[in-house]
C-alpha cells in the first residue's frame, strides 16, 4: 500500500494519510483503496488490472464527468492529472482516483416514501443527462442485467430449484416476450444506468446524496431505468406495489413517462426479477455465489410469488393511476360485451354470475378480471396443470410453427404420445384414437362398441353426463332428465345412480342387484345392450362417487354377458383424484374403453378414446375412422406436454395431500355448520351437499355460498339434479394457502 500513497503523492501531489482496501466485488479484478488526505478529504483509489474492465472504467469516468456538474447529486467525479487525463499508471494496470462520496447505503437507512419520491426523482435527472450521453462502449455491451435480454437468462432456468419456482419465472418471461418484446422497438432509447439497486445510492441527512456505479450500463429502452429501480426498491416491503408509487411519481415529474411505457412497467419489474433469481441460481449451482450476489435472491422470491397472485391490470391500474393517466373503462366494457355476446348467440349458451366476470388474463390458479380482480380459481378442471401454462404455450407455439396436420400423415408426435398416454394405463388397454373433445370421445366410444358387438342400446347412469352430441344427450341422464329434456329414450337402460348418500338404496349390493335385474329385463326383450358408461364419481351428477364396490360386481356381470364397460374419465382422470391416476383403479377393475377429455390437454380442444386391442380390431371393420383435428402434431405435443407437467410438478401427489387436507378441513366444518349434508370425493374433485333442517336437498344455501364466495374472489360451481352440491375440482396446482384461504371464507359465510 505504500506504493499507492507515493503513486497519489507523485501524480497528485496529495499527502495521504491513511489506506484501507475496500473489498471488492469477486466478480472483478479490480483493486480499491478507501484513502484519506493529512486535511481528511477522502477518495477511492481503482486499478484495473484485466482490459476489458479498464475500457467500462475509463468510458464511466468519462461519463460521470462530462454529467457531474448539472446533477443535483453526486456521481463519482474522476480526478484528472495534471496532465488532464482520468487514468494514470501503475504497475498493475491504469487506475484512477475519484472523490469520495459521504453517506448511507440506501440498503441501511430507512426507505421514507419521502426519500424514495426524492430517489425517483434523482433518477429522473440522472435520465435527462444520460440522455445526452453518447457512448459507443455502452451501447455494443450486451449484459443478460439488461432488461431487453432477459432471454438470455432462459437457459438459467434450470438451475432454479423447485419445479414450482421454474414454472413462475417461465410464466413471467413468457409474459415480458408476449407483451414487451414485440414493442421494444418503439420504445424511447437512450443509455441508462440499470442498476440503481441500494448499494447504489447513498443517503445523507434524509437527502439522496448520490448515486454509483455505471457497471452495468447499456443502450436500452429508457423505461427500464425506472422499472429497473422499482424492482430493487419493492423487494423486502411490506406493501410493494403501494411503497414504490413514490419512485415512480418522482421519476416521472423529472422525466415523464409514456402511457405505452407505464403500461409495459410490470413485465420489465418482473423480468428483472427473474433475471435475478435466474442468476442467483445459476450462481448457487456452480456455488459461486458471494453473499452480495445472493442478497437479493430471497426477497426476489418472495415478491414474484407474491405477484403471481395479482392480477396485472391491477398493477397497471396502480401505475396508470398514480401518473394520472385514464385506465380502460373495464366495466362499460363488461356490458357491451354482455350485449354483443346477446347479439350474436342464444341464451342456450349459458354464462355464470350475474353480472358476470369479464376475464382478461390468468396464471395457474388464479384467474384475473378487467377490473384488476384476482379470483382463485376452484371450479376449472380444463386447465389442469394451471391457467396459462407457459410450457403449455410453448408446445403450441413450436408445434404450429413446424408441422400441423392429420393422421394420413405419419409424423413423429402422434406416436410418442399415443405411446406415453398409454404407458399410463394397464397393458390391456394398448389402442388409442384421438378427437377434440370428451363429446366426440364418448360417440365414438359408443361407435366402438356398438361396431364390435353389432348391438346398439346403453346402459347409463342415473345423473349422468357424456357429452353434447345429438347421442351424448341422449345417454345423459342429466340432460335428458334436466331442463329442456324429453326423458330416456328407448336407446338406453338407465340405471339407479348407486348414491351412498340419500340414495335409493343403502349398499352396493342392492344397487348391483338392482342393476342386473334392469339389464336383464332388457336382454330377455332381446336387448342386450352393448355397453355401459359411467363415471366412478360423477361430475355434473353432484361429484357422486359410485358406491364401493359397485363397480367390480357389475364390471363381473358386464362381462360374463359380452357387455362392454366404458369408463368416463373426462373429469375424473389424469391424477386429479390424488391417489389413483384413472377412476376406474379405485373401483380395482379394467375397463373395456376409456373416454378422455378436458385435462387432456389444459384446454386445448382434444379428446381420447382408448381400448384392447381387440375391441380396436373389431372397430377396423372397413368404415375407416378419421377426424380432421384428432391427433394433429400440435394436439399431441400439447396433451405429451401435459403428462410431463404432472410428473415434473408432482401434481398428482399435490391433489392427493391438499386434497386429502381440504377434506378433513371441510369434515370439520361439517360438525360446525348443518347445512353442510354431505362432504365427498377424492383428491382435488370434491362436493359439498347442501341440505336443509329436514335433509332435503337445499339449493338456494348452494347458490348463495357460491355467489358469496365470488364476492370472495373464489370460484367454485354448483350441480347435481338439484343443483345443491358446491364442486370443487381447481387446477391441481392448488396448495394448501388457497385451502385454508377457501375453508376460512366459507367458513365465515355459513356462520353469517
Ligand atoms: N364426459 C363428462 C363426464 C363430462 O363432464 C363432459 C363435459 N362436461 C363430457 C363428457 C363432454 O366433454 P366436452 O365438453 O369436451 O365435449
């Protein structure tokens, strides 16, 4: 260190009287010194040793000098020599000596609204300078810091632990490529400094003293200069979106913002975030990480999983408004678009609510309004690895952009998902067909059946719905035997629904027993029927599940009298049950067909058929099967992208713990609140019977509970015949905070 001070003496002629090292970033090779004169004046000493580094160093100290003086706080100002240059020479590479600049980190002092409406508006100034600036050097840097780039961190994303955490950070870089990246052309450019975080700045005596550091500087969209801030700013407080309108507001009386840039404000928050987090496990991976680099990792955390949760209009409309910008009149919107939809189709096509929810956007369970309403989502079982899925996304995206076609083709996704979908199942059922909806699959389910044991009548379930076809109305009892409906037609035998609860009978046995007898009756009139459909918990019949062991004793008599079984697993499959991933496995019997649809591919429109080979020998009678859509290359990357979400996320496990969770909480209830009949199902697909004081079915407490919980910002459905059971079958991304968030409102409404 001595020969720092005869260094400062020599090119300076400044007597130094004290030398500390400061330590450094490790991600740096440059060396500091912290010094101080014999009248205390205070600078820092740099040397950079590695080029590259000097090269940054030099175009700052350019920069900050050239800024310096029309700021109304400090930037490290570069002591020229006497020679007029920045750098001088030491023997380990150029360095420069700067002044010192007094005062706090940001990160220890206390963030007063006041200070950071002060903050924001120091950037605001630092932005009217750099707009200035020109600066070659900055403008070639591409820095994955650099909000623009954030794709550059989507290779980091598999370093993140925890699928869960994967999947936000996928969902919000998902969100910055849809909604800034195509824009970012139109944005205002100019060099910022990017990286105004709390060790950047220095408070002193409640002031904003100055700001450090131009490390991480580029040419980039001006408005990430402020995002950027607000990022750092809202991580560890309390009430983020609140506390950090302070900077914003100061930053945009210095420097006014665009209603197009304040709109695009949340996406670039959260893609630094990401960033962020993106590099700190990268970082903890190779574990490289140095305390300063994971400081912030934990509170980046924190803040997007809390921000999952709300909605984005919401923030917008908190951004928008504090400008004092106009927000989109969502709720004139609402009603042209309830008049519009009048227009343009029949009342037939029902709506729920009144008024009813105008959606704009979703993530996983949540489900977001026009109005900046964040609902939790407990009736959706279509999306069921969660809303907007961004690997669901990208599978569609990539697919449609290379191949999508039909089945006279042959291609490579067809056959690794009929394979994939088939390893779920037992080795009997090896034939699959794909359609585009749990309608289509039942029709030809029964088509199927129908061409294999040349009969034609079906055997159906009290209650029970298959679809909206011309025949799926007509073997669902819910509709057939509902509103509107006309009462069995001669084409099916329907049975009892073997009800546990309030049902005809009061075992399995019985309703076997009475089952058989049905079926008989019509094979002694020369009808055997072809086949049997069911669900093992019947969705739009009140989540019933079959009585136990119901289904094994008639599967018996199904087969000994060449009846096929076909199972319905449209709502019931693909793990939502928790501990099984096929209904039918709970009643330990192998179904002759089985019929999928809704989870099967999160919402995009495809369905399945699957069965024996044998069953599928006798279906290639010489009418071939096609179907325009069915199999298409970008429904089966989609529906394989669905199988590898519920393994990747462990999401049959999820439905089984919380749901096995939400149950013992709504027993609980049960003992508390008498309306509540009956609690049944499994995993995430449960119901709620209401009754009344007598036991008799009790619709209007189901209607109110469900009105009241959208009240609530919670989404659940009301069924049955009666319409009196609440169903509950969220997306199984579900956790146990949304349970407990669910068991406490309903809780309060049925005390009230
Ligand atoms: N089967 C069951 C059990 C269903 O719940 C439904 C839809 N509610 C269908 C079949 C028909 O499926 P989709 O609406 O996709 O035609």
């Amino acid at each position: 260190m001595e020969e720092v001070i005869s260094l400062v003496k020599d090119v300076f002629d400044i007597n130094i009287s004290n030398i500390k090292v400061i330590d450094g970033d490790v991600n740096y090779s440059s060396l500091k010194y912290s010094l101080k004169d014999e009248s205390g004046n205070r600078y820092v000493l740099k040397i950079y040793p590695d080029e590259d580094e000097l090269l940054l160093a030099q175009e700052e100290s350019r920069i900050f000098n050239e800024i310096g003086s029309s700021l109304t706080f400090k930037v490290p100002q570069t002591i020229p020599t006497p020679q007029k240059s920045l750098f001088f020479n030491h023997e380990k590479g150029k360095a420069k000596l700067q002044q010192y600049i007094e005062g706090d980190l940001l990160a220890d002092v206390q963030q007063t609204p006041e200070l950071l409406h002060l903050l924001g508006e120091k950037i605001g100034e630092l932005t009217l300078q750099l707009n200035k600036v020109k600066s070659p050097v900055l403008a070639s840097r591409k820095l994955f810091w650099d909000v623009q780039n954030a794709p550059l961190s989507y290779f980091k994303i598999d370093f993140i632990e925890g699928a869960e955490r994967r999947k936000w950070v996928r969902y919000f870089f998902d969100r910055f490529e849809h909604n800034v990246i195509p824009v970012l052309h139109e944005l205002r450019q100019a060099i910022v400094h990017g990286d105004v975080n709390d060790r950047n700045v220095l408070v002193k005596n409640g002031e904003v003293e100055g700001i450090l550091d131009l490390g991480d500087s580029t040419h980039a969209p001006i408005m990430f200069e402020i995002s950027t801030a607000m990022a750092y700013a809202m991580m560890n407080k309390q009430n983020a979106f609140k506390e950090v309108i302070p900077m914003l507001k100061g930053y945009n009386k210095m420097f006014p913002l665009k209603k197009a840039e304040v709109e695009l404000l949340a996406d670039a928050i959260t893609a630094t975030l990401c960033i962020s987090v993106c590099n700190s496990s990268e970082k903890r991976h190779f574990q490289e990480g140095t305390e300063y680099d994971l400081l912030s990792e934990k509170p980046a955390w924190d803040l997007l999983e809390k921000w999952i949760t709300i909605n984005p209009v919401f923030v917008t409309n908190t951004f928008l408004t504090a400008l004092g910008f106009e927000i989109n009149d969502a709720e004139s919107k609402r009603s042209a678009l309830l008049e519009s939809r009048k227009k343009v189709t029949s009342d037939a096509l029902s709506i729920s609510y009144d008024p009813p929810i105008y959606m704009t956007s979703s993530a996983f369970q949540y489900m977001f309004d026009g109005l900046g309403n964040t609902y939790l989502d407990m009736c959706n079982n279509i999306p069921h690895v969660g809303h907007s899925h961004p690997l669901i996304s990208k599978a569609i995206s990539n697919q449609t952009r290379m191949l999508n076609t039909n089945t006279i083709y042959l291609y490579d996704e067809f056959t690794d998902y009929a394979e994939k979908l088939l390893s779920y199942f037992p080795s009997q059922l090896n034939k699959v067909f794909m359609v585009n909806s749990g309608s289509a699959a039942t029709d030809l389910a029964l088509r199927i059946a129908r061409t294999h044991t040349k009969r034609s009548k079906i055997t159906i379930l009290e209650s029970g719905y298959h679809g909206n076809s011309t025949l799926g109305i007509e073997i669902s009892s819910y509709k057939f035997d509902g509103k509107g409906g006309q009462g069995a037609g001669a084409s099916v035998i329907k049975l009892p629904l073997p009800n546990m609860y309030n049902g005809t009978f009061n075992t399995a046995d019985e309703y076997v027993q009475d089952a058989i007898e049905r079926i008989k009756t019509s094979i002694a009139e020369g009808e055997t029927p072809c086949a049997f459909i069911g669900e093992m918990i019947l969705g739009c019949g009140g989540q019933v599940p079959l009585a136990p062991g119901y289904m094994k004793a008639l599967n018996q008599f199904l087969q000994e009298n060449g009846i096929l079984t076909i199972a319905d697993e449209v709502q019931t499959g693909f793990g939502r049950l928790g501990k099984w991933f096929w209904a039918f496995e709970m009643h330990d019997f192998i179904p002759d067909i089985v019929v999928l649809g809704k989870p099967i591919g999160n919402g995009h429109p495809i369905g399945a058929v699957v069965t024996t080979s044998e069953i599928a020998d006798g279906f290639a009678n010489g009418m071939e099967f096609f179907s325009s859509f069915g199999g298409n290359p970008v429904s089966c990357a989609v529906a394989h992208t669905v199988l590898h979400i519920i393994e990747e996320e462990k999401l049959q496990e999820n439905a089984k713990v919380v749901g096995e969770a939400l149950k013992d909480k709504l027993v609980a209830l049960q003992s508390k609140h008498q309306c509540m009949g009956d609690v049944r199902g499994e995993g995430l697909f449960l119901g709620i019977e209401f009754t009344s004081a007598d036991g008799t079915p009790d619709s209007a407490i189901a209607s109110k509970v469900k009105n009241e919980l959208k009240e609530q910002f919670i989404l659940v459905g009301t069924d049955g015949p009666n319409n009196n059971v609440l169903k509950i079958k969220p997306p199984l991304c579900f956790d146990l905070n949304n349970a407990n968030e669910f068991i406490a409102k309903l809780d309060g409404i049925l005390s009230a």
